[in-house]
C-alpha cells in the first residue's frame, strides 16, 4: 500500500502542485489526490513507478510500512 502522506511531503517539498504532478505523470489529478488521501489502494505498479521518478525517489521510499 501506499504512503499518501509521504507522497504529498515529497510533493510539497519539491513545490510541486497535484495539477503539476498529475500533468508530468499522465495520472489525473483526482487520482493522485486519493492516492495522497489513503482513499485509493493498491494503484498499478506503472503508476507508482511514474510517481517515483517525478518525484526523483525510490519506490520503496513512497510504500507504508508496517
């Protein structure tokens, strides 16, 4: 599962927008809001990884742990 929080940290801390993230990753940006929520689970792996390379991270950085 994925770590919303840490993905909107990650996101803020880059001065990226969801707008900014969504138009760079071709994931709509109510998606990426839900992701960043907790209310969407499990994304494909594809989608993940386009987040991580955005965001300039290792997938791993953006999975809860627990």
């Amino acid at each position: 599962m994925l770590n919303g929080t840490k993905i909107r940290e990650i996101r803020n801390d880059k001065g990226y927008t969801a707008l900014d993230v969504a138009n760079l990753t071709k994931i709509s940006k109510s998606y990426i809001e839900e992701l960043e929520r907790g209310t969407k689970h499990n994304p494909a792996f594809n989608k993940v990884v386009s987040l991580a390379e955005i965001l300039g991270v290792k997938v791993d950085e953006l999975i809860l742990r627990t």
